[in-house]
C-alpha cells in the first residue's frame, strides 16, 4: 500500500494504475462523483486526474488498514 500511496502522491499514472485488476471498481469522490468499472476505464481517470494536476500530493495515511 504504501508503494500506491507514494505513486499517488508522486502522480505517477502507470504506477497507481498497475495496483487495479482487470476488473476493479473505484470511487474518486474527489475527481469523479460515480463508480467506474474496469481498469480502462479507471486508468483515464486517473490519467485525466494526472494530466490536470499542477503538483504533487502529499497524502500521509494514519492507522492503515487494508481488508
């Protein structure tokens, strides 16, 4: 996790896009208000997000937990 958290912060596009399977669904609250289904469709979201993104982010996680 921490791998993808550095990938976002760094807006690195493949590398956040890699942790999706084939057939992820993701919510972006913050960049898209609905679900998107699929890798191909969760990739241009993250490349739009990327590409309109003027600097980097440094989103720290607390209490971490993955299920």
């Amino acid at each position: 996790m921490n791998g993808w958290m550095n990938a976002l912060n760094d807006l690195d596009a493949d590398r956040i896009i890699s942790a999706f399977a084939e057939d992820a669904t993701a919510f972006f609250p913050v960049v898209k208000a609905e679900r998107v289904d699929g890798k191909a469709a969760i990739a241009a979201v993250i490349r739009d997000y990327v590409a309109g993104s003027t600097k980097k982010t440094n989103i720290v996680p607390e209490d971490l937990r993955v299920d």
